[in-house]
C-alpha cells in the first residue's frame, strides 16, 4: 500500500502533467478507521481492477489542517497496515476542480454527502459512482449493524465481493461452455 500511494504522490507532484487521467476516490467525511480503510481499500481495487484508466488516488474528505491529530485508533491501523501518515493525501492536497476543468478527473464518492451542493454542482460530470447515497446509507446502517457493523468499509468490502462474484461467475460460465451449453451443468 505505502509503494502505491508514493506512485500516487508522484504523478500529482509532477502535476499529472503527462496527461494521466487522475480517479479519485473521495472517502467519508471522518478521519476515523472506517473511512481512511475504506477510501484506500477501494482506491487500490479500482487501481488493480483498471490499470489502464489513469491514476487512481485516495482522497479522504478531510482538509489536513483539520486532521492534524489523526485518531488513535486511526493511527494504530495505519501503522498495522504499515502506511505512514504522511503517505496519505488530504483535500487540500488534491485540486478536484482543477481536474475537473483540464478535463482530467472522473470521481468516486465514497457517501453522497462529502461533496457540499455548490463542489457537487461544479464536479457534477465528474461523478461517476456513489457507493452509498443518503437513503442507502441509512439502510445500510440498519441491515449491516447485526451482520458487519454499521461501517462504509463494509459497503466497499460488499461492492468489492460482489464485483468478484460476478467475475468468477462469467469466468466459470465461460468454461462450462456457457450457458445451457455443452459440458455446462443441467438443472435438476
């Protein structure tokens, strides 16, 4: 993880000058662990899952002058994941607009909620996934909270299983010969 965000760090130190697309992943609007593990976990699977696309950067919503004292149990998981609090990038250290205007930026929001309504107006286009939307996560809350815990990292680790299913599924349809196709199994 430490090896990815100094790449990440890299191409926006030199000002994705080279015309590297940058997708962000904007977390909640909490430096708690929920949030720093769920922006990063989700920024690293999409960089896996689509190489090609550009950069993929987690943003945690917070402003770093706001952060300035990371929770401690923030702190603890960052050091066992072994990612050292300088590594992370802030809102401050990432200008959304200024992507969005050179036409460089795509958006993941990690809850509908992180953008105020005159940023979500201006990066409106950008936009291209809600993990949760407001009403979701209410829901969320209610039906995670017996079975995983109330948490956005359980909605990442949800839309990251799913994805999986649905590769494995495809990759093992196509190797059964598809569907109702020779050598696929037979109902019952």
């Amino acid at each position: 993880m430490e090896d990815y965000l100094r790449r990440v760090k890299s191409t926006l130190g030199a000002g994705g000058s080279d015309g590297t697309r940058i997708h962000a992943v904007l977390g909640g609007p909490e430096s708690d662990v929920d949030s720093v593990a769920s922006t990063l976990s989700l920024a690293l699977h999409l960089s896996q899952k689509e190489p090609s696309s550009g950069m993929c950067v987690p943003v945690l919503c917070v402003h770093r002058r706001d952060a300035a004292v990371l929770p401690e149990d923030t702190v603890r998981y960052l050091q066992s994941v072994r990612v050292h609090e300088s590594s992370l990038l802030w809102r401050s250290d990432v200008d959304l607009v200024k992507l969005h205007h050179a036409g460089k930026l795509s958006l993941t929001l990690l809850r509908d909620d992180v953008l105020d309504s005159s940023e979500y107006r201006t990066l409106a286009s950008s936009v291209v996934r809600v993990v949760c939307r407001h009403g979701q996560w209410d829901a969320l809350e209610e039906e995670e909270e017996e079975e995983w815990g109330a948490s956005s990292t359980a909605a990442v680790a949800k839309e990251i299983l799913q994805e999986a299913a649905e590769h494995i599924g495809a990759a093992l349809g196509e190797t059964l010969g598809g569907e109702g196709g020779a050598g696929a199994p037979q109902g019952d």
